[in-house]
C-alpha cells in the first residue's frame, strides 16, 4: 500500500542532487553490489592516508588519516569539539575532497586476502543524516519529504516503483509504517523525525551510512529509541557516528577513533 501510494505520486524533482541519471545509476549499481554481496568474504571501508587543507588555507584539518570498517558494523569517532570530526565526515560523504589521501572499498576473501582493486567510495554510495536532521525538512508532509526530488517522467516509472519498494523497506526498517504519509513532519516526536531522516537515506540503499550527533537535541526517551533503532540497523547496514555521546552508543561499536586536536585519528577504545 504504501509502495503503491508513494509511486502514484507526481512530485516535482525540486533538488537537483537527486537527477534522475543519478538515481537510475544508483540503482543499477546497487542491484549489482547487491550480487556481489552474495559473494563470499567481505568488504571493508578504508580511509588512507587522507589529509584535508581547505582551499585558501594553510593549515591542515586533517592529517594523515586512517581508518578501516568493516560492512555491517558500527564505528565511532569521538574527540573534543573543532579536532575535526565533522570534516572527516564530510569528506566520507564526498560533500569535500581530500587534499591527499583516498576513501575506498576493498573486498576480501575469508581469509582477509584482497580481492581485486579497491573502489573508491563516490557519494552515491553514502548517505549522511547531519546534526538536527528535522532543520532541514522542508516539506508539509511525509510522503513529499521522502519523495522529494524523485523523476517524475512517465519513463520513470518503473524507476519510481522501485524506489516507492526501497521506502517501503526503509519505513519498515526504521518502525515507521504506522505514521500516516499526509502527516506534517514537523508534528512528529523527536524520535520519529529522526527516523524519518534516517528512512530518507536508506532509500537510496547506501553502501555506507555517515550520522553526526544522532543523538543530539533529545530527550531520553526518544534517545534510548533511537539507540535501539541503530542497533537493529547496524545488522543491514554499515554505520559511522561521530558522537559525544560515548556510554549510550557503547554497546553498539564495534571500532572507535579518538580525533585528536590537530586532526589526527587514534584508534582507541571507549573510555566508559
Ligand atoms: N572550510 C574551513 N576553513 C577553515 N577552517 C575550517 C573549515 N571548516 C572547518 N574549519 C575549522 O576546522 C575545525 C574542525 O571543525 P569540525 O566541525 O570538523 O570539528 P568537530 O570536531 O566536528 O567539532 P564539533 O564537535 O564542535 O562539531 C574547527 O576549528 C573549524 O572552525
């Protein structure tokens, strides 16, 4: 019903950096790591040797970064405000480009040999949920926040249809299916909205899932949800918070990285 209901819709594609070639790309390459998926081994986020000067600028934010995760599980990054976190996200989410250094995906074979060359990590592969995902919600409803910017030419429809399935998958994954889709997403609770943020990546099915303070701004009842959500996530999806909130989220990371101030990342334990 609610695959039917959202694909049935015509929503004009207000954001570009949703353009249909993208989306078609997106799932075609998706359908295929899909494939590869079934492939024995695993395959594993690496970030090497990035280092990040802004443009205009002669200090680096970012130095000599280094940092491996495996699909399906959870790391952490953790460090005092302004060493650099967010940078490094941005930079994982391809909204910046490192001044050196690559982002990428190996394979492996069970027995941790690589297979093949490394991919490099595009950003249609990653989704990012930032800090206060509900300040950027735009639209008066539910069903046009997570449709925005969908094609809607006719020749899309079959397009359309599988991106109405991915929601539907994705408000299931998120516990969202209750919520009517001609609600205001500004009259949700807190931890809702964040579903509804978190729904609205997984749409696109991404390889690797960036959240900034997912926690950030609620109240305890809404971040014990939202901890539990991640929890049932993580067991589909690769996931990347950087997050102050270190005794909350510890149950669920499986690596950590303090960032230091002067933009240098140490593998480290939770100090919980
Ligand atoms: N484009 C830029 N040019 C110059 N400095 C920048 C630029 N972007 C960020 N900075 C600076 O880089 C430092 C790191 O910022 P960043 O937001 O990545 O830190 P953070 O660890 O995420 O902090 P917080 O925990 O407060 O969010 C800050 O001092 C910030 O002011």
């Amino acid at each position: 019903m609610l695959a039917a209901a959202v694909a049935a819709a015509a929503i004009p594609p207000a954001a570009s950096y949703y353009s249909p070639a993208k989306l078609s790309w997106r799932w075609r390459a998706s359908r295929s790591r899909r494939a590869a998926r079934i492939e024995a081994g695993y395959s594993q986020l690496e970030v090497r040797k990035v280092t990040y000067r802004p443009p205009g600028t002669e200090h680096n934010l970012l130095n000599e970064i280094n940092l491996s995760l495996r699909e399906k599980s959870f790391g952490l990054i953790f460090g005092r405000s302004g060493s650099g976190k967010t940078t490094l996200l941005q930079l994982l989410a391809g909204l910046s480009e490192p001044t050196s250094g690559s982002i990428c995906i190996q394979k492996y074979d069970d027995s941790g040999n690589p297979i093949g060359m490394s991919e490099m990590l595009t950003s249609q592969r990653v989704g990012i949920v930032f800090q206060f995902p509900e300040r950027y919600f735009l639209a008066d409803t539910v069903l046009e926040e997570v449709t925005f910017g969908w094609p809607r030419q006719k020749a899309d429809l079959l397009f359309k249809e599988q991106l109405a399935l991915n929601l539907q998958n994705a408000f299931n994954s998120v516990g969202l299916k209750t919520i009517s889709l001609d609600e205001d997403p500004q009259s949700l609770s807190g931890g809702f909205k964040r579903r509804l943020a978190l729904a609205i990546q997984l749409v696109q099915t991404p390889d690797l899932l960036l959240l900034d303070e997912p926690l950030a701004g609620l109240d305890w009842k809404a971040r014990a949800d939202v901890v539990n959500l991640l929890k049932d996530l993580k067991k589909h999806h690769t996931i990347l918070v950087v997050s102050h909130d270190l005794r909350e989220l510890y149950p669920l990371v499986d690596r950590s990285w303090r960032m230091q101030m002067g933009g240098s990342l140490k593998v480290e334990t939770l100090p919980v």
